[in-house]
C-alpha cells in the first residue's frame, strides 16, 4: 500500500492500494471516526457494474457505522445551490452530528459539492475522499478546495475544506472510458512539465498497459495497476509539494494553474463540451507559446510541450478565436491588483512565475493563439 502524508492546516493521509474499496471502513474508523456515515455518490457511480456504492455500504456498516447514502445526477450540472440545500437537508434529517463523517465518492462533482457540504454541515464536519475517476485521484481529491457553481460561473461558492482521508482504489479508475481517462493524463503531464519529467514516461508505461489498449491478459491489468499507483502516488506528492503553505491558494498553489488560464477560457468557452483535461492540456500548448513570443521561454520548450501534449493524442489546436474567450479570460479569479502570475516553464520539469498585466491579457492570448 502507498501510504502519502499530505501536510495540509490539517494533515491527513491518502492511501493507494488496489482492492481498497472493500476495506475502507476499516481505514474510516480508524483516521476521522464518527458513528454516523454520509455516503454522497452520483448516478454513474452507483450503476457501475463494480458496484462500489454496494462495497463502501457494506464496508461502512461492518465497521460498525450507521451509514446513509445520497446519489445526484451525474455531471457538473448537479454541482448547484439547489442540490447542495438537498444533501445538507438530507444530513440534517439522517441525525448526522459534528462528529460524524460525509464519504465523497465519485468524481469531481461529488468531491467539490460533498467537500462544500462537509465544510458547512454545521459549521464543518469530517470528509473522506474517495476518488473514482483518474482526475479527482491526482487533483481534486487533494488539497481541499470545495465548491458549488452559480449561473454566473464555475466553483463561485466555496470553502478551503480539507478531506480528514483521500482512499484511493486504483482498481476503479481502470474501467474509465478513454475520454474520462484521458482527463487525469492532462494534470499528470502538467506535474511533469512543473516539476517532475519522469512521471510522463511512467505514465506512457501505464497507458500501453491498460488492458483496453493492450492484449487483455490478467497480467497486463496487474501491471497496469501497479504504474498508475506508482503516477498518482507521484501526482499527489507533487500537488501536495505545492499546496502546503499555500492551501488557500494566495501563492506557490498557483504553480498548479500551469495551463488553465487559456484552457479555462477555452473550456468556459465551449459550454464546458470540451472536457477540462482536453481544454488543460491545449492551455499549456497555447500558454507555452505565448510565453515564447514573449521571450520568457525558449521556442524549443514551448516545441516540445507541444508535441508532448500532442504526442499523447490531445487536440492542441483552439476550437475558437481569441475574440471569444476574451470574456471569461478578462473575468479570471486569480486577476489579483490587475496582475496575474503566468506560470512559465523553462525546460519540461522546471517553472517560474512571473507577474504579468491583466490587461495585456489579450495580446498574451494573442501569441498563443499565433494571432497577429
Ligand atoms: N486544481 C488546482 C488546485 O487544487 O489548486
């Protein structure tokens, strides 16, 4: 088992292991406790022929807790003030008291809206993460930022809420469609052009042994496994090197927006129909070559991040002009005093920050995009 201290406000553990799920009542009892469980799911989750919310139900009460479960739709559309006022109404109405724990499991939906409710439900309670989609196993799972969305924007209500326990069971992220998949290979290769260049091979390694992509051999999916225990392992401890200090997000966090000033615009842009891993991994694309026309990187890095991104099957040409995504750049939370930190990346592995003015944003969107 991989075992990471994640030295958050409140340090916490994530566990990777697979097999995990059937145990994690165990692992529940024995870091955050409480006697009451809230397990919030969503529709995919609960039909998946793995049948996950059955497992975490059994585990939960043969650990000895009173659970009660929750399922929305799936899909961001539920991450609302309306179904956030349902689920807390719903703890409520279970008898769930402050020392009692909400069980997230799901993807990045369920993580933001089960985090947010955790950190509100009388004034907060204990939250455990288990994430079932690649992407919330190497981002959201970790760190604690917690939303719900408005119709005026995305995760514009939220909390800095630290999960007490991440679970992470790699054996569920393996029967992921591709597309979802491919969500969680867009951050992992962000962590290899932050910080770490190692984990994009790992990640090839683990992607050609995927057994939906290779010969369907019991051997193949062991092995598959394993190298995604050893990137999410890798992911988090990168994510975790930059959220510690920093957990709400007022300095080196920022690093992990490496991509997602040009890919949230673009993926705000599209009504969300690119998915966020395809509009990160564009982002970094555009946002590397405009940090070359600026002179702040080599055209060399900027050529390699892009057949880097390019190499690992993502679109890298923009769906849009920089005309159309100029309202939701110019609308950018992390504009600060008119200024933004660009993350600017030296080599693959290695990257600065560098303020830059809000309102130059367009001409950076500009040479990214390799508009006049
Ligand atoms: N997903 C970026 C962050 O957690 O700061």
């Amino acid at each position: 088992m991989k075992e990471l201290d994640i030295r958050g406000d409140r340090p916490y553990k994530m566990l990777i292991e697979p097999g995990l799920l059937p145990e994690a009542g165990k692992y529940i009892s024995h870091a955050p406790g409480g006697s009451r469980a809230f397990v919030l799911t969503d529709s995919t989750v609960a039909s998946l022929p793995s049948m996950p919310l059955a497992t975490i139900y059994r585990s939960l009460t043969e650990a000895g807790y009173q659970v009660s479960t929750c399922q929305l739709p799936a899909g961001e559309s539920s991450k609302n003030p309306t179904a956030y006022l349902d689920v807390v109404s719903m703890m409520a109405d279970r008898g769930l008291q402050p020392t009692d724990i909400l069980v997230a499991l799901g993807g990045g939906m369920i993580g933001d809206l089960g985090g947010f409710a955790a950190a509100t439900y009388m004034r907060g309670i204990k939250c455990v993460q288990i994430p079932t989609t690649f992407l919330a196993a190497v981002d959201s799972s970790v760190g604690g930022k917690t939303a719900i969305d408005l119709p005026q924007g995305k995760n514009l209500i939220g909390a800095f809420w630290e999960p007490s326990l991440v679970l992470c069971d790699p054996d569920l992220l393996l029967t992921l469609p591709a597309t979802v998949f491919m969500d969680g290979c867009a951050e992992t290769i962000k962590y290899g052009i932050l910080k770490d260049p190692e984990i994009i091979a790992l990640l090839r390694q683990a992607l050609e042994k995927i057994p939906e992509r290779s010969a369907k051999t019991s051997d193949s999916a062991d092995n598959a496994t394993d190298l995604l225990c050893q990137v999410i392992a890798r992911a988090v401890t990168t994510k975790e090197f930059y959220v510690h200090g920093d957990v709400t997000d007022k300095g080196k966090r920022g690093f992990l927006n490496l991509g997602h000033l040009l890919g949230h615009a673009i993926e705000a842009w599209s009504c969300f129909s690119l998915s966020h891993g395809q509009s990160v991994a564009m982002g970094m694309v555009l946002e590397a070559r405009g940090c070359a026309a600026l002179g702040l990187t080599s055209s060399d890095t900027a050529d390699e991040i892009r057949e880097l991104v390019n190499d690992f099957g993502f679109a890298i040409d923009p769906p849009c002009t920089v005309q159309d995504i100029l309202p939701y750049l110019v609308h950018d939370k992390r504009i600060r005093n008119n200024s933004i930190g660009l993350i600017v990346p030296d080599s693959i592995g290695n990257c600065h920050m560098e303020p830059y003015p809000a309102d130059e944003l367009e001409k950076f969107a500009r040479l990214g995009f390799g508009e006049q």
